[in-house]
C-alpha cells in the first residue's frame, strides 16, 4: 500500500493494523486542547455507557459496527479522534441517533428522554397540541400577558420596523428593536458583531436581550431579526411568552424594500442573491408558520398591511378580555 493508501485505510476502518506492516503511527493533525480532551473523554464515556446498558462486549460493538476492538478502546478511554463516518458506524451499531454521542453537556434525565421518545412518535397534528399543553401548563406565562406582548417576526424587508412602530404608537406601548437592543448591548454595529463574537456569541447575545425585554416590559411591540427562528432555544422562548405575527411577503418584495432603504448589500458581489434569498425563505418557511397569526404584505401599501395586521391583534386583546 501507498502511504496514501495508508491514511485512507486508518481513517475508514478505524484500525492500525495491516498485512505488510504490524503497525503505522498515525500523526494526528488536529491540535489537542483542553476542550478537545474533554470533548474526547465524554464521547467515550457515552459509548462505553449506551454498550453497557445495551449488554454489549466491546468485540460484540466492534463486529457490528466494522471498527477493530482496539481502536474501540481507545475511544472509550478518551484517547481516539474518532472520524464522524466512524462515529456513525459505531452509533448504527448501538441503534442510537449519533448527536446521542456527540451531545454537549451532561447526560439528560431519564424522565426527558422517555418524554422525548413518546413525542418523537407523535403524528404532526398530535405534536401540535402536546406543545400547546405543555405550554399552558409549565411556560410559567398566563395567556393574558402574552397576548400583550407581540412580537413580529420575518426576513429583511417584510415592514417589521414600519409596521411595528406604528402599532407600538396605536397601542401605545413601547415599539421595540432586537437588533438595536443587542448593538447597545454589545457596543458594537451589527454588522461587526459576527466578527467580534461569532456567531455562538451573537445567539447569546439575542436571548440575553429577549429576557431583558421580557423583565422590564410587561406591554410591548417587538420586532425581531430574521434569523432568530433558527436558534431554537430563543425562537421556544419568543412563541411562548409572546403573541407572534409573521410579516410575509415574496422573496422579490423582501430584496426590492432592502434595496429601496439604500442597503446594496444584497446584491453587492453576488448575482445569486435571489437564488440565496429564496432559499432562506423556503428553509425558514416552517418556522414562521408557527407564529400566531400570518399576514402577507405582498402587493400591500403600508397603510393596507398596517390596517389588516392592527385588526389582527385588535382582535386577540379583545378575545382575551372577554
């Protein structure tokens, strides 16, 4: 075998052992770090953990899996970087998802893995409702609160900013701005705050903002960023505590209001902005959709949009005080 050869052997079997030579010592490239240690130490306390409660021998894993009894071992005692193919055989073989393995953090409660297990097999419709009554009944946020906090969520250009202050004026709460709430927290633009923080820290920032705004304001109009449906934890906190309304328009209107408020930025360097924009749109589809109310701008003028999206939440305060 060509040393090439070597190195594709090791990383899709898993073993150091061949034919023509007794053993290779393979340099790992990855630089070892407290944190990859620890990553490492976990990930084999998990398998030698899930084989245990399944009554497995490690040579039972390593048949079924196809890696050798050796390299198992050194995973198991935290001393192999382990390849994502690799951890997928061995999750196969164990009959778990591999974010089981992977999974940061401790071990979960029993209690949460058995209700996740019997939520997993629920029908779409039966899923919905179970989220509903786990909400009503743990959210620790009565339904009368929430209806007056709204907060509208969708892409750049969907009219948040100029429909939401107007609402926050007829109502007259107060008309709030995630994305300016973070830069003041922050002290930084928006646009720097990726290369400052990353975008962990940006996520951080955002929920720590959200429970901000959820302490000091008990009535408030929220506008939120476009991508904050995809950070589940906030996205949970934002649909249980307050009353959400999509603002939806087609991927044409959303690019054709960013460019109207003087931001090229869209379209600077990229001929498939569209393309991008329409993806983003299909992938976050159904997350928006689990707002509380929908309402489509497309073709609208701000005073229409504003009219439909008022009688909206006009008449979900007045259900809730009836």
């Amino acid at each position: 075998m060509s040393p090439h050869e070597y190195a594709h052997y090791i990383i899709t079997t898993g073993t150091v052992t061949f034919p023509e030579r007794s053993y290779i010592r393979v340099v790992d490239a990855t630089p070892t770090t407290a944190a990859n240690s620890e990553l490492l130490k976990t990930l084999g306390d998990r398998v030698r953990q899930a084989r245990a409660r399944r009554g497995m021998t490690r040579k039972q894993l390593a048949r079924d899996s196809g890696v050798s009894e050796r390299y198992l071992a050194q995973i198991e005692t935290g001393q192999g970087n382990i390849s994502i193919l690799l951890l997928l055989q061995i999750a196969r073989a164990l009959d778990l998802p591999v974010q089981d393995l992977v999974r940061e953090g401790p071990e979960p409660p029993v209690d949460l893995v058995h209700t996740t297990e019997l939520l997993r097999r629920l029908p779409a419709d039966d899923l919905r409702e179970a989220r509903q009554l786990l909400l009503q009944h743990f959210s620790g946020v009565d339904a009368a609160s929430r209806r007056h906090r709204i907060a509208l969520i969708g892409l750049r250009g969907a009219g948040k900013s100029t429909l939401g202050a107007l609402l926050g004026k007829k109502l007259d709460v107060p008309f709030l701005e995630l994305d300016r709430l973070i830069e003041q927290e922050s002290g930084v633009a928006m646009s720097a705050i990726f290369d400052l923080y990353g975008q962990s820290g940006f996520r951080r920032l955002e929920l720590q903002c959200l429970e901000q705004v959820l302490q000091r304001y008990p009535r408030f109009v929220l506008s939120t960023g476009g991508s904050l449906v995809s950070e589940p934890a906030t996205f949970e906190r934002l649909l249980a505590t307050c009353f959400t309304v999509w603002l939806r328009s087609s991927p044409e209107e959303h690019m054709q209001r960013v460019i109207a408020q003087g931001d090229m930025r869209p379209m600077a360097n990229n001929r498939e902005a569209m393309a991008d924009l329409e993806r983003i749109l299909t992938v976050r589809e159904p997350l928006y959709s689990k707002a509380d109310v929908t309402i489509d701008t497309s073709g609208q003028s701000v005073d229409n949009s504003f009219r439909t999206l008022s009688e909206a939440c006009s008449t979900i305060m007045h259900s809730d005080a009836s």
